[in-house]
C-alpha cells in the first residue's frame, strides 16, 4: 500500500479544483488594524485586511488587552486542566453569569471554541432524547452538521430559511415524538438572517425545541449584543443559545446559554466539555471584559454597520456582483474557485489588500465568492482603494459585473 501516493493524490485533487487553501503568513499591530504586514517573499510588506471575524476590532481593544495583561500577571498563563481537574477559576463562572444574563437565560457553559460548543450540545442532547428528531436548515454550519450526525439521531434537512417546508416536516413526525430545531441567526456567507421568531411558533406549535447558533451576530445586534434574538425580543422564547467569544467579542472561545437543567446535563455528559482542557484565565479576562464592554457600548456596533452600508453602496456603484446582504457581511460572487483564487492573490501581490476565497465547501460549487467584513476602522478612502483595485482586476480578467 501506497500510503503517501494516496496522500499526495488528495492534495493534488484540491489543486486540480483550485479549492487548495494557502494560509497567508500576518502580523496585525495593535492600534494600527486593519492595517497588518504580510511576510514571504522579500520580507514583510503592509497589508488591509478585509476579511477579519474580529468584526468590532475587540480583539486590539485597550480595555480587552489590559484586562488579559491583568490576568496574566496576577494568575498566569495557563488554567491548570479541566474543568472538572482544577480548571474551573472564577474567571470562568464570572463570564457564565454574564453571558446567561446577556441572553436572558439563568445560566451559560464555556468551551474552547464555537465549533465544539455546538458539536458537543447537539450530540448529547440527541442522546438525551430517546427517539429525537433534529430539524436543521441546510445551510448550518459544520459544527453544527457535526453535531447532529455525533448525535445518532434521525435528521429532517429543511430549505434555507423555507418555513413552509419546515411546518411540512414537523407535521409528518408522531406528536409524542422529540423534537429538536437547530439552525442560525446570520448567516454568513450569504448574509441574510433566519425568520427566529416564526420558527419558535412552529416550535411551540409541534412542541419542538429550539436551538439557535448566533455566532455571527452576538456583539453585534441587540441593544446590549445580545444577537438576533436580542434584537427581535425573542431569546425568551429560545430554548438555547449558542455563540462565540472569537468574532465580534474579539478573543476565543464558545458558549451555550440555556436554563440550568440543560446547561448542567450538557457540563455532565458532553466529552467535548469533560475532556478538554478549559479555556486559559487569560482569553477569559479578555472575553468578560468585551462582553461587558459590549453591552454597554453601542459606538462599535453603529461605526461597523455604516461601514457596510457604504463599502455596499460602493459596489453597487461600481458595477461589482455584491451578493444580497441585510447584515454586516458584504459577499462579492464570482461564481469559479479557480477565479476566486486568483483575484484574491492579484489583491493581495499587487494591491496590499487581503481577502480570503470562499470555495467549496464552505459555500456550494457555482458560489464562489470573495467575503468581505468591513469594520469600524476601515476608512472611506480604504473603500475607495479596494474598489479601484476590484474594477481593474475585474476588467483585466474580462470578468462579468453586476446586470
């Protein structure tokens, strides 16, 4: 057996497809982004970068670094083991309490990433239910498709967002059996946002539970960065919340938010949580003080929204494929990977902008697309900049615009 044939077949399949990922070698310098230097080559050279999840630029927030640099000095680096063998430190049950009461829920459980907090929840609760049915609109992350599939459930798959189609579902299943509902508030790479609040009648109507994955929204809607259902005033009606430290927030980490019955049978039988070290005191100093931040402060939050509105409206001005976008993520549709790729090392090579392509299969062959997150920092004339360089790239590869 071949063993490195095999191997090297796999990556040269991803080549052929153009979807083989090159990660781009940066250093952001606080109070400079989205200013960064990229290295390689002849050495480092500065750089925008345009497509960061630290959608608020938390992440270089003086009140975040200082409250890390606190935490750092005055317990040390790392937390000591599991949660459950002695890395349970009072950092971590007073971002608890804050994040249960930014959802309104009575209690909250932290993991080391967004992608193990909705892999672990939603594989045990599955096992939890005997006879659980999850209902999962087809676009949800794979953390979440994780999940469930860990779960051994039976899975309904509904449209996008297609309430019609999900009422078809539920009604189809036995009244007495278990349900379960999981989807997301913003999603990301098309940039539109679920109908939260007619999905939770349909949970109340089938008796179903709910599951909301707000990742790319808390921090950034709500009054206090609640999210979505901060926003729309239904987190009361959620069985459980779901998000991350990582984006607007600015640090690492997830979390779940839900009443305490379900938070505790989640901190005792789920291996993602019991098994894995828990998060350092530090990124935990620099969360709560974001979140806290956060709730407090709406600057970021409108200073991030009038930046999207305008980096949309300069596209559209410049005749370039901006996909339909109601949220702060602005997509740019090319519709081929191996373009993608390209116009994003033309930016990168020759202009000194940096933005990632999204190829399959985070999005579907066909879809293609260059994701843009313009922030509170980015400038009118960044925008400009990065428009400029867009049209001649577009028209230098006789690419099509917007009709």
């Amino acid at each position: 057996m071949d063993y490195d044939r095999i191997f090297k077949a796999a990556i040269e399949r991803l080549h052929d497809e153009g979807r083989y990922r090159v990660f781009i070698d940066i250093l952001r310098h606080k109070g400079q982004f989205p200013n960064a230097q990229c290295f390689g080559g002849n050495g480092p050279k500065p750089i925008t970068v345009w497509c960061s999840n630290d959608y608020l630029c938390m992440g270089q927030h003086d009140t975040v670094v200082a409250a890390m640099e606190e935490a750092l000095h005055g317990v040390g680096a790392g937390s000591g083991g599991t949660r459950n063998i002695s890395g349970n430190t009072h950092y971590h049950t007073e971002l608890e309490t804050e994040l249960a009461g930014l959802h309104g829920k009575n209690a909250a459980l932290l993991f080391t990433s967004g992608y193990v907090s909705n892999e672990a929840a939603l594989s045990t609760l599955g096992k939890l239910l005997p006879g659980c049915i999850i209902f999962s609109d087809e676009l949800n992350h794979a953390s979440m498709i994780a999940g469930i599939k860990n779960s051994s459930c039976e899975k309904r798959v509904f449209r996008h967002n297609d309430l019609a189609h999900l009422e078809e579902l539920l009604a189809a299943e036995d009244p007495g059996t278990p349900k379960l509902i999981a989807f997301e508030s913003v999603y990301s790479m098309d940039a539109d946002i679920a109908p939260v609040a007619a999905i939770c009648d349909l949970a109340d109507q089938y008796n179903a539970l709910t599951y909301l994955d707000e990742v790319h929204a808390v921090g950034m809607y709500g009054d206090h960065g609640g999210g979505i259902s901060e926003r729309d005033q239904v987190a009361h009606r959620l069985t459980i919340i779901e998000g991350t430290l990582g984006k607007a927030f600015g640090v690492m980490g997830g979390y779940i938010a839900a009443n305490q019955t379900i938070i505790d049978c989640i901190r005792s039988y789920a291996p993602g949580f019991i098994f894995t070290t828990s998060l350092s005191p530090v990124l935990v100093a620099g969360a709560l003080a974001s979140v806290r931040h956060l709730k407090n402060s709406k600057q970021e939050r409108a200073a991030q929204q009038e930046s999207a509105a305008m980096l949309k409206a300069k596209f559209a001005s410049a005749g370039l494929p901006a996909m339909p976008s109601v949220t702060h993520i602005v997509p740019l549709l090319v519709g081929c990977p191996v373009r993608t790729k390209q116009i994003s090392d033309i930016l990168l090579a020759e202009y000194g902008l940096y933005v990632q392509p999204i190829n399959f299969p985070t999005v579907p062959r066909g879809t293609e697309r260059l994701r843009f997150t313009p922030g509170p920092l980015h400038t009118p004339e960044m925008m400009d900049e990065l428009v400029a360089a867009l049209v001649e790239i577009w028209g230098r590869l006789e690419l099509r615009k917007a009709a």
